[in-house]
C-alpha cells in the first residue's frame, strides 16, 4: 500500500497559515507529499521547501483568481491527479492531525485497501475559534468530512474545495476513522484575521459589510464556546504558546475549570451537543 499526502497553499506566511505543520504532521505516514504551491506575495515557497523531505514533490502554478472560490477546488484536483498512491491524504494548509491518531488511520487504510466498497475515510472536525481551547459546534460549522480518498480517479474535489464527490455522480461510500482533523484557519492574530477575511471576499467566499472591514477582527466573549481541555498535535507546540489570546483564556479557564477531571486528563474529545443555530 502506497499513501499520497496532498495539499494546495499560497500566501502561507502573509495568512499565517500553518502549512509545514499540517504538512509534518502526516508526513511519517505519507510515502510522498504533493504540494500545490500558488505564486504567492511572500515566502512560501521558500517555506515549504525548507521541510526538507525527500517525500515532498513541489508543484508550481499560478492560481487562476477569476474562478473565484472554484480555484481551490480546481488546484486541489491539479494536485491530486500528481498523486501515485492507492490512498490520497488530503489536509488543506490550516489542518493539522494529531500524532497518536496516526497509526489508528493508517490501520484503517489497510483495513479497507481491498474493500472497493469504501471509497473515502471520515474524519470529526475541531473548529477552534479565536483560541486554542475553545472550538465550535453551531451551525454552519460542519463537523465531519472526508480528508482520504481512493485514487483510482473516479474522485473529485468539489465545490470550495471542503469536500469530495465521486465523477459518476454516485455518493460516496465511506467509514469513519474516528479521529479529528484540528482546524486552525479561525486562531489567528486579529489583525491577521482582518486580512484573511479581506482574502476571502475577494475569492468569493463572504460577503463583507464596510464596517467588518475594519483594521481588528473581533472574536467576541470567547465563554460562550466550549472548551477543548485535550492536547494539540506536537507540531502546533510552539504557536500555541505564542498565542496571547490563548494563553490568557487559558489562565481563565485553569481558574474556572480546576476540578474538571477532562482538565487533568487532558482527553481529547468534544461535545456531542449540537448547537442548530448560529452563534454571534
């Protein structure tokens, strides 16, 4: 069996994206890694390059921004099709897989190698929100994708490029893996998330009133959100630490939570309430 990482990233350092930590993070379980890179307005090529794995295989294009937010689907495809493994492991560049999740899926990608009546591998989502302990479960906030697919090129990457659809029009036939995806793309500075937000009208993703352009974006009473007492992925160590949002909601939490058992145990899970309305 042959695993083929991929993703797509451009702007990584402008967007602070942590790309080589989504990257790094599968990589022990990747026999090669497709990176799409877009000409971008800062380092990330150089970034990227800098991992220094021999798995890693670069792919320079120049993204096509009148496709709007179909870019990203039509890169990640461009990507995939440089795939030559029987599984593809797909992780946009703010995604990240914890390390004691990584043999349990590889499990799972030889459990069903032969099965061809699996054509995707489901993930659970963590959305963390302005900090690093807490995450959202409300709507429009979806919380399980796929993230492996059968390369046999009957598969797609549709739409935003947040999911997969068979060419034939068929669903797609999946299992579960049990594991998380950590997405980080909503714990960023707020100046940071101004721009990206910024970003995102002009791909066609939101819609922004001219007040919500403003220099700061506002995360809110981050309370209102539940809180994530497990650990991080390894790789993320070093820009939770940096984070002072986090450190201080952390500091509020330790205060608040001191008797919670899942605090000390640090165990990673999230709340199977689902909240049906958007939070603001």
């Amino acid at each position: 069996m042959k695993v083929s990482g991929f993703t797509i990233v451009r702007n990584a350092v402008k967007f602070n994206y942590p790309a080589v930590e989504s990257i790094r993070s599968i990589l022990p379980i990747c026999d090669e890694f497709i990176v799409n890179v877009g000409e971008s307005e800062d380092e990330t090529l150089d970034v990227i390059q800098s991992i220094g794995s021999e798995k890693i295989r670069i792919v320079e294009n120049e993204w096509d921004m009148s496709q709007k937010s179909r870019v990203l689907s039509y890169q990640t495809n461009l990507a995939l099709d440089a795939c030559r493994g029987d599984w593809a492991f797909y992780l946009q560049s703010d995604e990240v897989i914890h390390e004691d999740d990584l043999g349990k899926i590889k499990e799972a990608m030889v459990r069903y190698q032969d099965d061809p009546a699996v054509d995707a591998l489901r993930f659970q989502w963590l959305h963390f929100y302005g900090s690093y302990y807490r995450y959202r479960i409300d709507q429009g906030w979806y919380q399980k994708q796929d993230r492996i697919i059968r390369n046999n090129g009957m598969i797609e990457s549709v739409g935003d490029a947040y999911a997969f659809a068979r060419k034939d029009g068929q669903g797609l036939r999946r299992q579960n893996t049990g594991c998380f995806v950590y997405h980080y793309g909503w714990v960023q500075p707020q100046e940071v998330m101004a721009r990206r937000r910024a970003n995102a009208e002009v791909i066609g993703f939101v819609s922004l009133a001219e007040n919500e352009r403003d220099a700061k974006y506002s995360y809110g009473d981050l309370s209102r959100f539940p809180v994530y007492f497990g650990t991080h992925p390894q790789v993320m160590e070093e820009r939770i630490a940096a984070h002072p949002l986090s450190v201080e909601d952390k500091r509020s939490i330790d205060r608040k939570y001191w008797w919670f058992p899942a605090k000390w145990f640090r165990a990673r899970y999230k709340t199977g309430r689902r909240v049906k309305e958007k939070i603001t």
